[in-house]
C-alpha cells in the first residue's frame, strides 16, 4: 500500500466538513497515511478556530476531532534543523515545511490543499 503524507488543511477539509472533503478523500483512498508529529496541535487548533467562529457547530466539530484520533495516520518525528534549512529554502512556515521533509524522507505523495506547499512540493 503506498504511503502518503497528509497536512492539516487537507485533513481538516476532511473531518471537518469543508467543500474539498470528497477531493481530499478520493486522494487518499487506498494510502497509508503518515504526518509530522506536529499535525493533532494543528488539527485541535484549527478545531477551536472553528468553534470558536460557529459557535452552533460546536458538538459537530468536536466528533471530527475525534474521527480524528481513530484514524490511523502515522505520527512521525521531523529533523527539525533539516526542516528549517528546507523552510528557508523555500519560503515556507517551519510547520509546512515539516509536511514536506517528511514526504521527501518518505518518497511519498503530499495530500495538501495549501497552494504554497503543493507548489514547494512539485519544485
């Protein structure tokens, strides 16, 4: 089964409900799924972001946080000096930068909806 590295604003799409969530799902099916260690800080993070805007949505929110927990994505430790010399090199945030070191490391596909990163990652 071929590995893909998953970011959070695909997978909030996901969990979350947003319009991207079929796309996201469709690509991937069929894929382990493997992420920095970082990504439950930014999917509880973006989980409150939302909360915090639709406050009626609140319970909603909080049971895609927990589909979360039961997804089985492999939560991988980044070289966090590498990823700093890769976020300079390419403009990114340290956190975005991690997605794609960890993708590179991995030789596997990177599921991002995040226009910057996918252009980093196709360079």
């Amino acid at each position: 089964m071929p590995v893909k590295v998953v970011d959070a604003s695909a997978l909030c799409a996901l969990l979350f409900g947003e319009p991207q969530a079929a796309m996201v799902a469709s690509g991937l099916s069929g894929s382990a799924l493997a992420a920095p260690a970082l990504l439950p800080f930014e999917v509880a993070n973006t989980c409150l972001m939302k909360r915090r805007r639709h406050p009626g949505s609140g319970e909603q929110l909080l049971s895609g946080l927990d589909l979360f927990h039961r997804m089985p994505i492999d939560l991988v430790p980044v070289d966090v000096t590498a990823t700093i010399r890769l976020a300079e090199a390419s403009g990114l945030t340290a956190y975005d930068a991690s997605y794609l070191w960890l993708a590179r490391r991995l030789g596997a596909e990177l599921v991002t909806l995040d226009r910057q990163l996918r252009d980093a990652s196709i360079r």
